[in-house]
C-alpha cells in the first residue's frame, strides 16, 4: 500500500482519531507501578464527560438509542453485579443462562415465531449474521451435498453478510434494488442457482431504511427449500410496535411461512447496553447447525453456541433488565415518539426543494440531490455537529432518528440547520465535500481497492498509540 497516495489526508485523521494525545494520561507499557485507583476513575470520568455531550443532545444519527441518565444508571447498576459473570461456566452462572434463554423467548414472541422456535444471543448484529451465514452452509452441506455454496443478497444488504461470505467461503451474489429502494424480486429469482443456499432480505436495510419484499422472497426460498433470512438488526426491536401502533409495516417476521431466521439487535431499539443481538431460528435442528463442539481434546468436552467461548454475562443480564423493565408499554412509547418525530423530520426535508427524500421511511431518512453535492451539505452539518452517515450508490446521507431525537426542539433544530446548510452550499458550490470524494472514488471500480487500501490505513491509526 502506498501510503503517499493519502499524504494530505492521512495527519488530518491522525488528528481527529487521536485528540487525547499529550493531554491525557498515556500508557504504552504497564507502568512500573500501578496507579491510584481515585486518579484513574477521574481521568476515565473526564474523557467519559467530554464524549457524552457528543451524542446526548440528539445530533448523532442512530449510536445511542436511548440514552435517558436514569435507564443508563440502572442498566449500569445490572452490569456492576455481574461483571464477573460468564456463560462459558453455566454451572457457575446460571443465572445468566436464564437471562439468555428469556431474551431468545421474549425476542421471539415479539416476532411471531412458532412453536419450537428458538435462538442465542450474540456480541451484535454482525455476529447474528455471521452465524445464520455458517448455519446455512453447514446445513446446506449436510443435507443437500452443496460444497460451493452462494447467498444471494440485495446491494443494500448489510455488508455483514459479505463478511460471512469471506470468513465461510460462502460466494456473495449480489442483486439490485429498484426505483424504490427495495430488493429486486425478479432478478433474485434469475440469481437462484442450485447452489444457493439462502436468500436475504432486510426490515429495514441501513441505507434507506424502506424495508424489502420480505413475502415475496422469502417465498422464492421456501418453493426452493433453502434459508431465508430476515435481517431485522436495525428494526426488529422497533418495527413490532409501529405495527401495533397502526403503521404500514410490511410483513417481515416468522408469519411469513419461508422466514427461517431472524437476527434482531437488542441494543439498537432493544435499548440494552452496546454488545448484545439475537439470532433466531424457525426450529432447533437448524440452530444445530451453528453449535461448535470438540469431543477429542485433551482439555475436555468444549462446546459454545456462538463464535465466542468466554462471553461477558454482565451484557445479557444488563439487556434482560433492560426489556423486563421497559415491557410493552415502554417499547409502545418509545416508537410512538420516534415515529412521530421521524414524520416530522420527513415533512420538513420534502419542503425543503433541492433535496430529495429517498422513499418513504419510517425512521430511517435518507435524503439525496440533483442539484448539490449531497456531501458538502452533510460536511455543513458537521461544522454544525451533526453526526450524520454517507451513503453511496446513489450519493446520499441519512439520519437514523432514536430517542435522542425526541427531545424537545431537536428535529426543528435538525431541519432548521439543514436548511441553512443547503442554503450554504447552493451560495458555495465549491465548498469542502469531506468525505465526498472518497465516497466517489469508492463508486468507481478501478478506485475501490485505493479506498479499501485508505480504511485499512485509518484501522491502522485506530491503535497508534
């Protein structure tokens, strides 16, 4: 890699990545002798404090989905009396195996699943999806003889499931989506090959946020007796209550009879502390299929459910006292404020002209341009401290709207900078794009592996001490 090609660029990363250094306690060795505890519970304060005004007035797309002082203090309080729980030792802990098995059964109620029915719960979303990816080709080769498998997935799929197809040596067939931002039915169904192992859809994907013809595709797999998974990372925990709310929601859970799995984040709308999701299977043989087990080892029987062995127990007995707490009046209450929120915001951004909304979301809004460059106006944004996500294929950005959102005076405050922004751009059209030029580079085919080369060098930057 030829890191000259980003001379200009790479200190400036250095710089936003690393603002603590030489202001803050650094540590490159263990130190000859170990700190006061008081003066590290200050430092670890001070940082924490500075990095909560990022994201507690609601200028940061999706990140912390709730974010309420009291329901943190008490998750934290849950997390404390079980830092040293871990469900590796399940005759240790047991009480975190309860948690588990009543965050699979609470998840899967919630998504209609039938009996029999079942799951585990996970380190987040990629995690779910990596492990549906592997249960599909593990089963696939047991019961159908397939040893080069494929899984045919929408452009706007999470590239969660590109990971899988890397890690298992599973081949990524990609289709696209159409006018209105949903999966392709027609071409997945010229994409079947007899070596497909599973179709994907998603509830909503993260770019648009429209969710995908679930019924329609996970149709096509069950007439082909093969997977369907349903990714419902990003609006499992939320989508459920829009619906008993009376918004159109598509049909996208285990009603539908080809849906045979479901991922659904628990600490996206789940509210639950950062590091816990749910995988779920239409029944127990699949689930099978995604257990390890070693019976030859001289260090004994080992088994895990999931890619990890020792696994924090802190995270799912904090995510169990999360849900149990909140219950159905709480998830209620916290859709219908975001939803109403998001309609807001949505009403806002189609009065504004030269943007244009990206479908019809419901909390997902993701808004491009004919006349501007998107990501001058989203790099205006960032002056203003929004913390928005660029999208691509089309040039795009969106906000992800959470209960962050719905405090008071956030959405207009949102609409009103962002028509100061537009306003900015169309009077400056040469204004810096940020991270625009990047992104284009990323659409053209010769580009992409320059840009691969470029977000492994800011990896790189990541541990620079």
């Amino acid at each position: 890699m030829d890191e000259s090609l980003f001379a200009d660029l790479i200190p400036e990363l250095e710089k936003s990545l690393k603002p603590y250094r030489g202001a803050s306690l650094t540590f490159a060795k263990i130190p000859e002798r170990g700190y006061a505890r008081a003066d590290i519970l200050r430092e670890m304060e001070r940082l924490q404090a500075i990095e909560e005004a990022r994201w507690q007035d609601g200028k940061v797309s999706g990140a912390v989905y709730h974010g309420d002082r009291a329901h943190i203090d008490f998750v934290n309080r849950v997390y404390a009396l079980h830092s040293q729980s871990n469900p590796l030792h399940a005759d240790i802990w047991p009480s975190t195996t309860k948690f588990e098995a009543e965050i699979v059964a609470m998840t899967a109620r919630m998504l209609h699943a039938p009996e029999g029915a079942c799951g585990t719960v996970t380190s987040g979303g990629t995690e779910s999806i990596l492990l549906a990816m592997k249960t599909y080709r593990d089963w696939a080769r047991a019961t159908k003889g397939i040893t080069a498998p494929e899984m045919i997935a929408p452009t706007t799929a999470h590239a969660a499931f590109d990971k899988a197809a890397q890690y298992f040596g599973i081949q990524m067939i990609r289709v696209p989506v159409g006018a209105d931002f949903r999966a392709d039915v027609a071409a997945t169904r010229a994409a079947l090959t007899p070596n497909t192992i599973a179709l994907i859809g998603s509830a909503p994907p993260f770019p648009h946020g429209i969710v995908d013809p679930i019924a329609e595709l996970s149709e096509l797999a069950r007439a082909r007796g093969i997977g369907f998974h349903t990714d419902g990372c990003l609006g499992g925990f939320l989508l459920p209550w829009a619906e008993k709310l009376g918004y159109a929601v598509p049909p996208f859970d285990f009603r539908l009879p080809g849906v045979t799995s479901i991922s659904a984040d628990t600490h996206k709308y789940g509210y639950a502390p950062k590091g816990t999701s749910v995988v779920l299977y239409r029944d127990a043989e699949l689930r099978h299929f995604q257990y390890f087990t070693a019976t030859d080892w001289p260090g004994g029987l080992y088994f895990s459910p999931t890619i990890a062995g020792s696994r924090p127990g802190a995270l799912s007995a904090a995510c169990w006292a999360a849900m149990v707490t909140l219950g159905e009046d709480g998830y209620l209450s916290a859709a219908k404020a975001i939803l109403e929120t998001a309609a807001k915001i949505k009403q806002g951004l189609r009065a504004i002209p030269e943007l244009q909304l990206c479908g019809d979301p419901l909390f997902v809004l993701a808004f491009t341009s004919e006349s501007l460059d998107v990501f001058q106006v989203m790099e205006y944004m960032t002056r203003k401290h929004w913390g928005l996500n660029g999208l691509h294929s089309p040039p795009a950005v969106h906000l992800c709207v959470t209960l962050r959102h719905t405090q008071p005076g956030v959405a207009e405050q949102f609409l009103a900078d962002l028509r100061e922004a537009v306003a900015f751009v169309k009077e400056h059209p040469d204004a810096p794009a940020g991270v625009g030029p990047i992104y284009g580079m990323a659409s053209a085919v010769e580009l992409r592996g320059m840009v691969s080369d470029l977000l492994k060098m800011y990896m790189d930057l990541l541990y620079r001490v």
